[in-house]
C-alpha cells in the first residue's frame, strides 16, 4: 500500500485494550499517531507496551475529552486526517447503577470530539458495538439488521453516538464510520500490550486467564440451560489484532476518499459463532492446562446468541479476519503470564 503523505490519526483512549492495538497497526502501516488518553481505567503498562513494539516513543497527550478546552488545545496543536474514538467508559452494570456518570462522560467527550472533527474537516472513526443489535432473530446479523432497545445506559451511549455521527456527517459534510466490534479477545503476539481489566474482570476471557493464573479461584460459566447445543451462549469472538487491523482498512478507506457514502457501518467480526464452553474447553487445549469451572445460573442482560454476517467489511474495506481461535487464546494466555512477571 502506498502513503506518499504520512497521514496523522488522533487516537483517543490509546492506551486502552483496544487503542493500543490499534496504535500499533496503524504505525506500523505507516501512519502518524497521536494517542490521548486521560488514563482513568487504565495504567501506563499498554502504553509503555506500544513503545517497546514500535521501537520508540509516541506522542502521548494526558487529557479528558470532556473538557473543551484541553479538545480545542489538542486540534490546535495537531492537523489531524482521522480520529478514532474509544475514550469511553464500559463496564456494562457499573452504567445501570450510575447513568449520569456514562451519559455525562460517553456522550460529552462524542460531543465535544465532534464538534472539533466539523471545525478542522477530520474524518471520524467510531468504536461501536454488536450491543446494539441486542438479542437479533436472524443471525448472523448483518449492518442492516434492526437496531434492538438497548438494555444498558453503556449500549444506549453506543447507539446514541452512532446517531450523533451519523446526523453530523447528513448535516456538515463529514465522513465517518462506525465499526461494530463483537467479542474482542486475545493480545498482541508479543505479549507487551493486551486486556488488563481493573478488579474483578466482568468479560469472559480475562475471567479465565486469571482463573488459570490463579488469581480467581473459580470460572463460573453463566447458564448451560440455553437452547443452543451445548447449552452455554454463542458469541462472535474476534482476535484483537484482527480488529485492530480493521481499523486500518476503515482509516485508510476514509483518507483515500474511497467511501461509498459519507456514514457508513461495518460489523467486525469472524462470522463464526464459538459457545462459552467451546472456548474454554479450546484454551484448556491450547495452552495445556485444566480450568475450574463451575455451571451457574444465567446473567442478566446476557443474550443467547449472536454472531456477525462480516461480509460488507470483507467487499467493502477488503478484510475479514485471520486467526484462529487457539492462536488467540495461547495470545491471551502469554500476556497473563507476562503480567504476572510485571506483578500486575
Ligand atoms: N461469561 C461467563 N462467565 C464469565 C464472564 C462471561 O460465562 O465470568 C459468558 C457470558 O455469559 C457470555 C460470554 O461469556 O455468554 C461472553 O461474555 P462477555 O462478558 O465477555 O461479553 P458480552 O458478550 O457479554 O459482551
């Protein structure tokens, strides 16, 4: 691929599970990046992570985005092509207990980003979410599958910013796309960067990687009751480098004027539904070990099945994901290891 201009990104919560990732692959697909990060769910150990792969410093700007000024101050200083927006909170029940502290911080940040996109003619990437599509009667779902209610203030935030950049883009002439992440799991095969959950881990892989480490005693898997085969759910799980590269091709797609319509959405998933008990009985295999687990009963707001149709993202953006299952989960197993030698 040819760059005869190096183009600078804006990746806002770079230093996160996902930002990261993508930081990497955008570097090394030969991008400018600047990473902003108000560091509130996260340590420097992603970041310190991303140097050490690139081989050198990145620009990092210590910042919230819901405040004006320090946005203003950041476009000021930087001409960027593109941003990519994952500064966001996320723990889906922490947002049913306390709405106004996602809605304040989800929306706001969006906001003011937007407003800064329109005034220096950035093109937007938004990182949305399979959520909303809650539990979907035909699967696998496509882009044009209907959007459900969402049962989350955190997926309600997903759907709203969608809408905000999609009216934005109608309105002012920018352009923009919103990716739908499904289950994004593993790390980067250096085990430098990777998922690194603060507390109890609510998302099933970092559960399992801390249960084999022996931080959790115990996996328990939510539900064997389920109409599916095996009885647990059925998810779309999506090798993070994977994911991450998707948003190199979206980026690119943007900067090289190649978008068929100014707003356009891409589901960013494998196509292949894996169920809980799948996955666990893959990692045990992979890595060579046996987990604890227990059946439980259900979780709330948990929905049965979903899995992505990605092929408007292979047409469109010309990706679709590489690796395997088992590639992923040894990924996810060396970064707990790794973490364990850095006593996190
Ligand atoms: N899950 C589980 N035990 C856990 C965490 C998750 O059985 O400790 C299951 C959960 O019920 C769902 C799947 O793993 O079926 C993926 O959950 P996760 O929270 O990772 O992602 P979600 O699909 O809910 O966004």
């Amino acid at each position: 691929m040819a760059y005869n201009m190096k183009k600078t990104v804006l990746v806002s919560g770079g230093a996160g599970f996902i930002g990261s990732h993508v930081t990497v692959e955008l570097a090394q697909a030969g991008y400018d990046v600047v990473i902003a990060d108000n560091m509130s769910n996260c340590d420097e150990t992603n970041y310190k992570g991303v140097c050490a792969i690139l081989g050198k410093e990145m620009p990092f700007v210590k910042m919230d985005f819901c405040d004006t000024e320090a946005v203003d101050a950041l476009f000021a200083k930087y001409r960027f092509d593109a941003l990519i927006h994952f500064a966001a909170f996320k723990a889906v029940g922490e947002s049913v207990d306390d709405p106004l502290k996602y809605y304040t911080n989800n929306l706001g940040s969006f906001l003011n980003i937007l407003a800064a996109a329109r005034k220096s003619g950035t093109h937007v990437l938004f990182s949305s979410s399979a959520t909303v599509y809650g539990e979907p009667e035909k699967k696998p779902v496509t882009e044009q599958s209907p959007r459900q209610p969402a049962t989350s203030p955190y997926g309600n935030t997903k759907q709203m910013c969608e809408d905000f950049l999609r009216d934005c883009v109608k309105a002012y002439g920018m352009h923009g796309i919103a990716l739908r992440y499904f289950n994004p799991i593993g790390a980067h095969p250096s085990a430098l960067i990777g998922e690194l959950p603060r507390g109890i881990p609510n998302n099933l892989v970092p559960f399992i990687t801390q249960t084999a480490i022996g931080k959790r005693e115990c996996l328990r898997i939510f539900g064997n009751d389920y109409p599916t085969e095996d009885g647990t759910c059925l998810r779309d799980y999506i090798d993070i480098v994977d994911l991450a590269r998707a948003h190199v091709c979206a980026v690119t797609r943007m900067v090289e004027d190649k978008m068929d319509e100014p707003y356009e959405i891409f589901n960013i998933g494998t196509g292949r539904p894996v169920s809980v008990l799948e996955l666990v009985t893959a990692f045990e295999k992979v890595n060579n070990l046996k987990l604890n687990y227990v059946f439980a009963p259900r979780r709330a707001g948990d929905v049965m099945a979903i899995w992505a149709d990605p092929g408007l993202a292979e047409r469109k953006l010309g990706w679709k994901a590489t690796r395997t299952v088992p590639e992923t989960l040894a990924a996810a197993w060396a970064w707990e290891k790794h973490l364990q030698e850095l006593g996190l």
